[in-house]
C-alpha cells in the first residue's frame, strides 16, 4: 500500500498537468495531489470526483485515490496519459503493438465495466483521461464532473467521441462506449476519427453513422460495434476484446 506523505502547505511552480476542473501538483515519488481551480463550479467537480472514488473502491484499471487532504484529491502517481504515448509514436510515425492495444482495450473496459456497474458514468472518455502505469497498463482516470446516479455531469467528450443523436447531459451505457470506440480507434492509429474535420463536419458524418475505415485494425470489429451501438454494455465488448486476444495468441 502506498504510503501518503506529509501535504505540503502551498505549492509553487509549475503542476504536472492542469485540467479542467483542477491542477495536479507532484508530492512524491508515488503520489500526487489535485486542487480544485479557483471557482465554485471546480471545486464541486473536484467533490463529485471524490464520491465517485469512494464509492468505485479500488480497482486494478482505475486510477487509485489515496486519501483526502482539505478540498484536495491524493492519487497515486502513474507515468503519464496515454495520449502522450501515442503523440510520441506517431512522432516517429509508428503506432502501438497489437499486444499493447489490446491489452490496453480491455483493461478500460474492465474499468468501464466497474464504473458503471455502480452507477457511474465517467462522460469525457478519452486517451487524455487514460494514465499509464509504470508497467505500461492503462488506468481510467479523471472524474471530475462526471455522472452518478443518473446527475447530469459538468463535462462532455470530445467531438470525435459524440455521436449526435445520444445525448451528453443524460449520459448512457451507448454514449459511454461510442465514445470508447472512438478512443480505440486513436489508440491503435494514433489519431483521433477524422482528425482532420472540424465539429460541423464530424455532426454531419457521424450523423449519417458515417466512421472512418477499420476493416484493417487488430481491433475494427469492435471499434464498428461501439460505432453503431451494438453492444448492451461492457461485458459484451471485453468478450470480443479476448476472443481477439486469444486468436492472436496474446497472454491474457
């Protein structure tokens, strides 16, 4: 277990990363901690973040609250976003193994699965709120603003994860994975669906349920599925997910 070090009163500098709703500032070799930005509306993101930790418990795909200090937020220190790992292949103009994709899929999903079996809905579901471990396992992150128990949430996804016709302040089970389908999508090209179109033009194709091609992606079935809402919940895609596993004999 890790051990929460002692807060420090201020903090200066430069956060590691700033969101949304707050700052994170690093405390430790294994720990970091969040504060709420200035205004009400932060702060009450940053508190339906900490229910929604409490209530999900631990989970091995789901970034780990380690305590409480103040209106702030103690997590565990990961590596960095997944995005940041695909911006640094595609730099290189590579993409993920298969393996790492794959491995990566379903243990988001796991995650979403967890989730929303206990009335969560995370809404802004993307590789920029996907951490990486130290061991390059991905971890479902950033709940600020979310939705539980049915709240509308204070966040919404990105375009290129918003299909028109499901709604993002009543959030679902099909608009969760939709927008998972499109975060698989850019975890396997390192780009996100027609990243080259503006939110006008991204309306327009995916209301006509026009996607990019996936035919040729280790994952592109399932990509398709979550596309055109095919799949009731998460366990349905995590089956597809190992069944892809295990026909290209990847460990489980």
């Amino acid at each position: 277990m890790t051990e929460i070090p002692s807060i420090p009163k201020d903090f200066a500098g430069i956060p590691w990363s700033t969101g949304m709703s707050g700052a994170v500032f690093y405390v430790s070799k294994s720990t970091v901690i969040k504060k709420p930005l200035s205004d009400d509306l932060c702060k009450e993101q940053l508190n339906v973040e900490k229910r929604i930790y409490e209530r999900l418990g631990p989970h091995p795909c789901i970034t780990m609250l380690l305590g409480t200090h103040e209106d702030m937020l103690i997590l565990e220190r990961l590596q960095y976003p997944l995005r940041q790992r695909l911006l640094n292949l595609r730099k290189y103009q590579q993409r993920p193994a298969p393996r790492d994709a794959v491995r990566w899929a379903l243990q988001i999903a796991e995650a979403l699965q967890h989730i929303h079996s206990h009335g969560v809905k995370q809404v802004d579901i993307g590789t920029y709120n996907v951490m990486l471990d130290w061991e390059d396992n991905a971890k479902l992150s950033d709940f600020a603003g979310s939705s539980i128990d049915g709240s509308e949430p204070t966040v919404a996804p990105s375009a290129h994860s918003t299909h028109p016709r499901l709604s993002i302040t009543q959030p679902s089970i099909y608009s969760e994975l939709f927008a998972f389908g499109s975060l698989l999508y850019e975890a396997e090209t390192t780009y996100q669906a027609y990243h080259d179109k503006n939110d006008g033009e991204l309306e327009e194709l995916f209301e006509a349920d026009q996607y990019p091609e996936t035919s040729k992606l280790t994952l592109g079935e399932v990509i398709r599925k979550c596309w055109m809402t095919q799949y009731a919940d998460a366990s349905e895609l995590m089956m597809d997910i190992q069944l892809i596993q295990s026909r290209l004999g990847l460990p489980a």
